[in-house]
C-alpha cells in the first residue's frame, strides 16, 4: 500500500466520529434511539420469543411479556429451565454476547466510515442488499461450524447497514410501516428505485427539511437516499443529500437532507419511526437467522448460556499418562453430576498437544462426544522435554467464549515460549481465566521435570488471566482438580483476588454479602506460607487448623483451598498471610450479582460516542470503561477503582450513569502498572433487609498499560477461501496518553493466527524523525482454498519496544465465507392429504394428515432438514429420486384434528428457509387428494419460494418469517 493510501486511512480513522448513522452507542441527546438500543432490543425480543416456543412446544408456561422493557437478566431468568435446583443464574455471557453484537455494530463507522454501500448511502441499495445478505450466509456458515463468536461479530456488523436503511432512506415517508423484506433476501428485486437521472429533493425551507421529497417521488413510491460527502459537494444534479453540519453535498442544490438519526436531524421528526422499523428489521433478519439455524443454535449465537464451558488443554506426551487419567476422572464426574441441570456445561472443549504437534481442537455440545474423545488420548513420546503447550492455548483461547475458565495440564516446559505476548494478548481481550496444573515440579528423578524458571511463564499467565498455577506431585493431583469443580458451578463470581511477587507478609480485606454462597479461599505459596483467616464477627482460624470454625482445609502441593463452613456471615473478613515468596489469594462464590467491563474511547464528531477500544489503555492517559452490573435491579454503585497490588495504586474512577445498571467509568491519568478493575456497591433487592447489602466484586483479567498505541482496522471481517485480505496499521509512541509526534524509534511486529493461515507482516517499524510519531504498515492474511465455510480465524498483530519491555496490541476476527450461488429457497407442493375430522368435539380421537414434496431446485444445494415450525403432530421425512433424477424429500406430517394447522420450516443446505403451510377444515366428509388432482402454482412471499395448492380440504399459503 502507499504512503497516500496510508495517510487516507489514518485520516480516515482519525475523522471517525465523522459518520452518518443512528448514534453508535449512546443518544447525545438523550432521547434518540442508538444502534446499540435498537439491537439489543431486537436481541432480546427475539431471543424471548425463542424461549417461549420452545416453552409452548414443550407444555410448559412462559410468563414474560414481550417488549422493549426487556431486561438480558430477566430474559434469562424466563428462558431457563427449571430443574429443582437450587443453582443460581448467571447472564454473563448473555450480557458479553449482546455487548459483542452492538460493539460490532458500532465499529462499522470505525471500519467502513465513508463506504456508502455500508450506510446506504447515495442509493447504494443493490450493493448494501449485498453487504448483508453475504453477511447473513456468513453468520449461518459460521453458526454450523459452532463458530459463534466470529458469527456475533458479523451479525452486528450486517445489523448496522440493516438498520441505516430506515434512517437514511424515505422508505419511512413513503408512508411505509413495515420492513423492507426485500434487504435480506437475494432472490427478491429491489424494486421502484429512483433512477440516476430522477430528481428527488428540492431545496429545504431554510432549517426546515419537511417536504424536501419531490411530491412525484412520494406520489410514484421511488425508492431514494441521501448522498454523503466530508470533502466533496458533488452530487447528482436534484438528488437528496443525507444532511448535517459535515455533509457537504448538502450545502449544494438542492439543499439540506434526508436524514433521520436522531431527533435533531434532517428529518428527525420521523426519526422514532425510522428507529421501530430498524428494530422490527433487526427481528426479522434473527428470525430468519433462527429458522435457517434452528432454535438452540439460535439461542448459543445469542450467548444465552445458564453455565460455563468445560475446557481442558492437555499434554499428550509420555509421562502424562496419570495427568491424562485425572483429567478424564474429574470431567466425567462433572458430566455425569449435572447432566440434565442447570449447571451441566454448555459445551466442552479438548485441545490435546505434544511436541510436533497440537490440536485438532474438539468443541462440541456433546458430552458422551468428549467422553469418546478424552478417552481415546494416549501418552506417548515426548522427545527433546518441551512441548507446544501455548499453541494448544492459544487454540483454546479462541475457540472458548468470552470469561471462560481453561484449564492445562503440564508436566513440561513451553516450547513455544515466544507466543507469550500473543496468549496474555488473547487473555486480556477475551477476558479468560488459564489455570495451570502443573505436576512434578522439580522432580529430579524426571529427565522432564519442570523447573521454577520454566514454570515462571505459567506463573505468569496464570496471574495475568487471574487463574492460579497449582504445582502438584501427580499422585496428589486429585486433589487438586477441585478447583475445577468448584468453576464449573453456574455462577461463580471473584469478590477478592491477590497476587504478592515479591512475596512480603500482608493483610487484605474483603466483603461478603448475603448473595453469596459456597465461598471459597485459595491460596498458593510455598510450604513455609502461613495464614489467619478473621471473620466478620471477630471469629479466627489459623493455617494449622484443617478443620476450624470458619472453615475445612485441604492441601495439595503449593495449593490451599478453605471451604466456608456458614454463607450467612456478611460482612467486612480479613486474611493475614505471612511469607517472604510469591503467593496469591483468590476468593470466589457463586452469586447472581456480577460486572462485565470493556475498554471504549471517545472520538468527536458528528456523531461523538464512545468506541470499543482493542489492546491496551494508554499509560498517562485517561481510560473509560463501560461497565454493566448485572443479577439485581436495586444496585448502588458508589466505587468503581483500578487496584494495582504491586505499587500499591488504587485509581479512583468518575462515574456517570447511563440508566439501568450500565455507567461510563473515566480514570484520568492513568500511571503504568498491571490493574484488575473493582467494584464496590449495594444490593437493595431483598425485601427482607432494612438496609442494602454491600458486595464487592473484581474483575480476574488483569489490565496492563503502554507507551504505545496501535490501531489496525480491516475493511471486512470476511474472507472468501483462497483469497487475501489485507490490514493496514498504524503504530505511534505516546507521553502522558497523547501521541509525541517529535518521537523517533523501531518497533518489533508480530501478527500471528491460530489457524496457521499464510501470513506476511514487517518485522519492524520505524517512525522516522518527520514521520508525525507514526510509522504505518500491512499485514496480510490469506485463507486456504480449502478452507470451510463458517471456519473463523483470530489475527493477533503486536508491536513492542526495542528494549522488549512495552507491548501493544489488537485482536482481530475473520469468518471465511465462501460465495453463495444458491439464493433460492427450497419449493414446497403438496401431495395428498387425508383426513377424518368432523365437527364432533371430540377432536382428540380423529387424526389428519399432510404429505408433501419439496425440493431445493435443479441448481440448489440440497435440503438439509425440514422440521415442525407450528403444530404438535409428528413429522416423518424420506428421501426419493425424482423422475428427472433430482433429490426429493417427502415430508409425512400427522396430528390430531384439535391441532388443524401445520407450518414447516424447510432449509437448504446454504441456509435458505421455505415454509410450508397445510390447514384441514372441519367435515363429515373427507375426500382424499393425491397428486394427479392437485393444481400448484409457485408464489414468492417474504422471499421464500414456496408451493401453494388449490383444493377444497387444505390450503398451502406463503407467509413471511416474522411476526
């Protein structure tokens, strides 16, 4: 790329805030609608009414009323099955996944600022059809790969477009009042489109931008939006332009614009408007999603999870054999404890590794499939000790959602030891917990053993991810695996967490409320470490005591873990731990009240919001974190700080609520050190107490800071297999937070991925002494011809000091997406019914039945599956060669006469839904059809090609998939 090109990028990104869309992430004028409401209302509406199908189909009651009050914690509470346990709920991933989508939303005025076809803009409506719909496939192929992370980010990014049309088109004053079907479905015509020699506005009156449609455009229903320009005023001679201060194409005839993002705009009077059709769209687009998908795939690519993960990356090599055995004893105690509950994992994952090798990773949602595959790893060879234990890691990290805990057993040291950036990279922005089981250390009967040196890179992960190293000889690893027992109950919160290196003897303070439950208290350190544990109330209980007042004690290697005897003392308890070596306290419980935070930075313009910032927050600096308190809706928030025990620095943040639990948390000035974030607050939500509750909680991801910025942006998060796509970056050293543009000096880079993909990037950077305090490069990435689609890979690009002391980062995500030919949906006839129904009352003791064709098309992919989408019969499907040899699947639907109506939901093998719906009216008389009576005719309705059928006893319609 040349420089020119790299200095449009950079002013591009630098004009960010200068973008043409509903506001990002938060109204600056406090009651327009943003892109973030109008998805996570979306979200939660059709995520609720999910649950209340299957809810229905399963007879059992759903008592949430749907509407924009929807809540993610009560959405979650109404979706979960109730099994008679006394497990608590947590929406944690709920909340990360929805905050994911809306992130992702957003960063399209990062990533695509002046891209019209992205905005709709300039009547760009064939090209951002396409935008989405290509988005849409990609998100189905990622959904069937159970890549849902990549598909939560793609989703977002197509929502974005989706909902911009509302806003910058006049399908709104053309008096339109329900979506435009025609955007998410490729075999549908975009039609009445205002052609390019068709004048459509004339100039505002002044301010008022009311009637500046031309009255034939409204009158011949043409389809029109507004043209965007921060440079230029060149336009179409008579087209609308989008309006605003920054737009210059409005200050040229005709004049102002046609804009409806928010209530001040151009047209901002029909701006609710444009926001509830943007919302219904958004439905509509999940619902399609939904069918295509199926309802608990839907519901995983929405985040809804009532547990966590069960993750394990395990050494393969020789000496692992009893690791091996451990690992496989405590996952299927998991398993087959709380199969069937609310806490059995929501999925599992496996990544063995040795050395050549690591991998293939296993994720699945099924857990005799983990026991198969756990079962089946055998310790062999081993070679030169070293093991590729971080490229294992690293695969795990990617693959594992958001605030996962992972665990890793070792015996050996890393022989990939130079991706230790990349995976506290990953840690930091995925938030993940790494805990470490390491056996065997300096065993010196062992050729393998571990030393303290090659532990310490452990040691370091572990602490930055806020996970434990627990060192254990093999033959007490037993019991230590508690501790993950203990992780994979549902809702476990960290409400203190600690680690002293250098070690010095210490006392540390914690609140327990009256949410918590099942507390426990690790500790690690060396043998010499001991403790007193001080409760609330004075009572205390010293190291030597395993089983005391407070609390059971047990010991495993440099691990102690006390067991709570009592929940219900609340209140202000104390540790005090005495010893000169590195230790670490953790304490954690399960509880329904929680945080999640992300890293956001500010940019002006026309439309100032917050941002996702990627990597690190700048040392010097200001930082604002967006934060969401979760699990109660009676929540103070006095104190949020960022905690650094190594200083000791307690940064004190300003808060600013943002209605509901979510604030904007800004530290001014921040000084270098590694930070985890804490809260502090009260709970009012019992009725039973007089006064609120105070809980702590902190967040286990520690939070580093840097000299440097880098920032890299990719023009699509898709990858076509075979084909290339390129990522421009900027790299700048800053002073107090703001970038030194006298400053000079070399960069290390690195990108790397972790799906091996071909990949180029400069070894190094240099900003030169007229370089602004920049240095700019590429990096590129190429997906194999033979790469699936709906297969994801995570770009990880560094850039560090020469002194290899400072490091910045960003983390980027792609889902490879083969192009789609096959765009129509499967095709629907029906073949014969029967039926013995009457108008008797008894409708239960007579049956009907309805048989049908369908078919995918001579040029289709095939279809995947048909299943029940309305009714309560059964549903039988066969496969038969047609006469002219294609595929054919007879669908067999039988049902009582008191359910008269079936709708089928029909998918191809790319995605595409049809419906069938069949309907038998009340008789004496039945007479039966077959094929040779039948007349069809093909309709199209809502985009989907569909049969329907004349004849007297069954009617076949095309309805559109949303409601």
């Amino acid at each position: 790329m040349s420089s020119k090109c790299l200095l449009l990028v950079s002013v591009v990104l630098a004009l960010t805030g200068l973008t043409q869309s509903f506001q990002p992430l938060f109204a600056s004028d406090g009651n327009s609608t943003s892109h973030r409401e109008i998805t996570q209302r979306a979200v939660l509406r059709k995520t609720a009414e999910v649950c209340r199908d299957i809810a229905g189909a399963e007879g059992r009651d759903f008592s949430l009323t749907i509407d924009d009050s929807l809540t993610a914690d009560r959405v979650q509470e109404a979706c979960s099955v109730s099994d008679n346990s006394t497990s608590l709920l947590s929406s944690v991933l709920f909340h990360t996944s929805i905050a994911n989508m809306y992130f992702s939303n957003a960063n399209v005025d990062l990533a695509s600022a002046l891209s019209d076809e992205h905005h709709f803009d300039g009547e760009m409506f064939q090209k951002g059809r396409d935008l989405i719909t290509k988005g849409v496939s990609a998100v189905k192929a990622s959904v069937k790969l159970e890549n849902f992370i990549a598909g939560r980010w793609t989703l977002g990014r197509i929502c974005h477009t989706l909902q911009d049309f509302y806003s910058h088109s006049n399908w709104v004053e053309l008096g339109n009042i329900a979506p435009y079907n025609a955007l998410i479905k490729p075999d549908k015509t975009i039609e009445n489109l205002a052609g390019p020699n068709i004048s459509t506005c004339r100039n505002c009156t002044g301010d008022n931008c009311d009637d500046n449609l031309l009255p034939d455009v409204l009158q011949q229903g043409l389809l029109t939006s507004g043209y965007f320009n921060l440079i230029s005023s060149e336009k179409p001679d008579g087209k609308c332009s989008h309006g605003g201060s920054f737009d210059q194409t409005s200050k040229r005839d005709p004049v102002g614009g046609i804009n409806k993002d928010k209530i001040g705009s151009s047209h901002g009077s029909l701006h609710r408007e444009a926001a509830d059709l943007a919302e219904n769209a958004t439905v509509e687009l999940l619902e399609d999603i939904r069918t295509a998908v199926g309802d608990q795939n839907f519901l995983r690519l929405m985040g809804l999870s009532q547990s966590s993960v069960l993750c394990f990356v395990i050494d393969t090599t020789g000496s692992m054999s009893d690791d091996i055995a451990e690992a496989m004893r405590v996952s299927f105690k998991i398993i087959d404890s709380k199969r069937g509950t609310q806490q059995e994992p929501s999925a599992y994952i496996l990544v063995p590794f040795n050395d050549p090798g690591f991998g293939p990773l296993l994720m699945t949602t099924d857990a005799d499939k983990f026991k198969e595959s756990i079962s089946q790893l055998t310790a062999s060879g081993g070679g030169d000790i070293p093991e590729l234990c971080l490229s294992g890691l690293q695969l795990a990290l990617t693959a594992a959602p958001p605030l996962s805990e992972i665990f890793v057993f070792t015996d050996a040291p890393a022989k990939d030891a130079a991706l230790k950036s990349t995976i506290t990279a990953l840690i930091e922005s995925t938030k993940s917990e790494v805990t470490f089981m390491l056996t065997d250390v300096l065993t010196s009967r062992r050729k393998r053993a571990l030393n303290q040196a090659d532990a310490q890179l452990y040691l370091d992960l572990a602490r930055a991810s806020g996970g434990q190293a627990i060192e254990v000889s093999k033959s007490d690893l037993a019991l230590a695996t508690s501790v993950i027992e203990d992780s994979s109950s549902s809702a476990v919160v960290t409400v203190f967490q600690v680690v002293m290196n250098p070690g010095k003897p210490d006392n540390f303070t914690f609140v327990f409320d009256s949410s918590l439950r099942n507390i426990t208290v690790y500790i690690t350190g060396t043998s010499s470490l001991s403790f007193n544990l001080t409760s609330a109330t004075g009572v205390s209980q010293s190291s030597s005591e395993s089983s005391g007042p407070l609390a059971s004690l047990s010991l495993a290697g440099n691990l102690r873990r006390l067991t709570l005897n009592n929940d219900n003392e609340t209140g202000m308890w104390e540790i005090s731990v005495d010893s000169n070596d590195t230790y670490s306290v953790k304490v954690t419980g399960q509880s329904s009240i929680y945080f999640i935070y992300n890293l956001v930075e500010y940019h002006e313009g026309l439309h100032a919001d917050f941002f996702l910032k990627e990597g690190r927050p700048l040392a010097g600096g200001n930082a604002t974190l967006l934060v969401t308190v979760a699990g109660s809706d009676s929540v103070n928030i006095p104190e949020i700080t960022l905690y650094d025990n190594s200083g000791p620095a307690e940064v004190n943040g300003t808060l600013q609520s943002l209605g509901g639990s979510n604030f904007l948390v800004t530290f001014n000035e921040i000084p270098a050190g590694d930070f985890v974030v804490r809260l502090r607050g009260e709970d009012s939500s019992s009725s039973s107490r007089s006064t609120p509750s105070r809980f702590q909680r902190q967040a286990s991801t520690q939070m580093k800071t840097s000299s440097i910025s880098l920032t890299a942006q990719a023009n699509s998060t898709n990858i076509e297999p075979g084909s290339t796509v390129v990522i421009p970056f900027t790299v700048t050293t800053t002073t107090s937070g703001v970038i030194n543009e006298t400053a000079t000096g070399t960069f290390a880079v690195r990108a790397t991925n972790d799906r091996s993909f071909d990949s180029t990037s400069p070894s190094s950077v240099t900003i030169e002494t007229d370089g602004g305090g920049r240095a700019n490069g590429t990096v590129t990435l190429t997906a194999p011809a033979t790469a699936a689609s709906g297969m994801d890979v995570t770009l990880t690009i560094e850039a560090d000091d020469a002194a290899a002391t400072d490091i910045n980062y960003v983390v980027l995500r792609f889902s490879v997406a083969a192009e789609v030919t096959d765009v129509n949906g499967p095709v629907c006839q029906e073949v014969s019914t029967s039926s013995n129904c009457s108008s008797s009352s008894l409708c239960y003791s007579s049956q009907w039945q309805f048989v049908a064709n369908v078919t995918d098309g001579v040029n289709g992919t095939g279809i995947e599956r048909v299943t029940i989408r309305e009714g309560n019969g059964t549903l039988n499907t066969t496969t038969v060669v047609g006469s002219g040899g294609e595929n054919i699947t007879v669908a067999s639907y039988q049902a009582s006469c008191c359910a008269d109506k079936v709708e089928l939901s029909v998918v191809d093998n790319v995605g595409n839904v049809g419906i069938c719906v069949g309907q038998v009216r009340q008789s004496t008389t039945v007479a039966p059809v077959t094929a040779a009576n039948v007349t069809t005719y093909t309709t199209s309705a809502g985009g989907y090609t569909l049969s329907s059928t004349l004849c007297v006893w069954i009617t076949v319609v095309a309805l559109p998939l949303w409601k």
